[in-house]
C-alpha cells in the first residue's frame, strides 16, 4: 500500500510557534523531487512537544498542501491508548490515507498490553495502520510475533521498523508475508531492508536529500541494483550526520544552514554543538547542499 522515499518531516518553528510558511514550502519541495509520502507529526517533527491543536494544525496543513499527489501518513500514536485514539480518529476526519502509531513510550508495557493497544485503534477507527517500533525511543521491542499477531486485524497494513536488527526485521517478513508493507525506519539500513523484502523508508536523510533518497528507491524497483547501492553508499555520509547528536536537531541543523527553515527547536532540544555543527557543515557541503 506505501512503498518508497517517506519523509519523517521536520516541524518549522519561528518565534515559538509553527511556521506554516516554512512548512508548505517544504512539502512543495518533497514533491518536486519525487518523495513519494509525507509523514508530519512523528517524532522527527517534534510530536513530543506539539500541543493537540498544533498537530491537528499540522495533520490538515499536510493534506490541504498535498492535496492527494501523494499519501499523506500521520502520525498520531502516543503512550496514552485514549489520546493515541483521539488523535487517529482526527487524522480520519480531516483525510489522511493512514496513520503511523508508535509503540507506547515510557509506559513499558509488555507484549500483551502492545497488542491491547494497537488492536483497540485499529479495530475503533477505519483508516490504514502503520506500527512504529523504535525501542531506542521507547523503550520498548514489539516482538515479531506480536506483530504477526496484529497483522490479522485488516486495516493494519504495514510496519515502520527502526530496530536496525535485519534477523528481527525478516522474522517479520517471514510471520507477516510480503503483503504486509515492511517500512525501514533507520535510514542506515534502507537497502539491506529492501534487499530482504522491505517496501520502502520513513526517513529523516529524505527531509534534506529527497530526489537523492527517492532515486535509491526508484532504481532498486526498476531493477537496477548497482545505481541503488551508488546511491546508498552516496548517502552514508548524510545518514550518520543526522545522527551526530540526537535527532531531529542535525536534521533541523542541515536544513537551516540550506535556508529553509529557522534554526529553532523546543526543549528539551536545543542546538548542535559547535563542533558538530561544523562537522556537518562538511558533510553537506561534500554533498552538494550547501
């Protein structure tokens, strides 16, 4: 159902507040260069940190500016099951082709209460289902067999795995079957994943290098596997930059210095250290960005 270079996109801020400008400017700029899904309100655009009102605000922005030239994926989950609920039932209301849905964080709950939570949302509201599992941000591993589990609810369509453990990921593959959509959520790891049975990437490296990300994708599909691993390799160097300190700050970092966005983040997050700054000002600069 998704397949292809999925932007995790970054949350503009000026003055405190969203930047509406900012971020239509940069959705126009994903479909330019051939991102192939949006994904706003996820934990690269800050989420954390966004009140109710600004992530409806961001869900509509997304859909009204992409106006159905590509998906639009939102992100609603949350460690509260209540809230993860609200959130998807709006993202319905307003339009979105599905909804991307962490794992709970901080809560910790085991294998059963995983199931628990994500089969009452997919079962309350007809839309797509993404899961999310990202344990270096949660805390906790949504097991393939549980996910194999969740896999027979029907609206739950696919996975955004952020584990970078490729035996976990085909255990995955393997429970759930290649029509069940294996989404890589660690950019580090895209074509392995693809090589493996995967159908795409919700990246972060997409946010300042799209056409590049979209053309990995678009060669591994046409069958064109030595201009895909070019490209995977062209991008190592952009993949860890984004991860000198956590992310979104190296993201946010990289796209002010290209001058599309303000160099603001909400705390707890606050700017790269100097020495990382300049270190990723090589990187872009290697690459042609700046």
């Amino acid at each position: 159902m998704f397949k292809g270079s999925m932007v995790a996109i970054v949350t503009p801020f000026r003055n405190g507040k969203v930047d509406e400008k900012a971020f239509g400017d940069l959705i126009e700029f994903h479909i330019k260069n051939g991102t192939d899904a949006i994904v706003p309100c996820g934990t690269t655009g800050e989420s954390a940190t966004l009140s109710h009102e600004e992530h409806h605000r961001l869900v509509e922005l997304t859909i009204k500016a992409v106006n159905r030239r590509v998906p639009v994926i939102a992100g609603a989950g949350s460690n509260s099951t209540g809230e993860t609920l609200e959130l998807t039932k709006f993202a319905k209301k307003l339009g979105a082709d599905a909804v991307l849905l962490i794992t709970p964080y901080y809560n910790k709950p085991t294998q059963e209460g995983l199931f628990q939570h994500f089969k009452l949302v997919a079962e309350s509201v007809e839309i797509p289902v993404i899961l999310y599992n990202v344990p270096g941000r949660t805390g906790v591993n949504m097991l393939p067999s549980t996910v194999a589990r969740l896999r027979e609810i029907k609206n739950i369509v696919g996975i955004k795995e952020a584990t970078g453990d490729l035996k976990q990921i085909s255990e995955v593959i393997r429970l759930c079957g290649r029509d069940f959509d294996l989404i890589s959520g660690d950019d580090f790891t895209n074509f392995p994943i693809l090589s493996i049975g995967g159908v795409g990437s919700i990246s972060v490296t997409a946010n300042v290098a799209p056409a590049d990300c979209a053309a990995m994708f678009d060669a591994f599909f046409a069958g064109n596997m030595d201009e895909a691993l070019r490209l995977h390799y062209k991008l190592e160097p952009l993949h860890s930059a984004m991860f000198i300190e956590t992310s979104p700050i190296p993201v946010k970092t990289a796209l002010a210095l290209m001058g599309k966005v303000k160099e603001e983040f909400r705390l707890p997050l606050c700017p790269l250290a100097v020495a990382n700054k300049e270190k990723l000002k090589k990187v872009l600069k290697d690459f042609g960005l700046i």
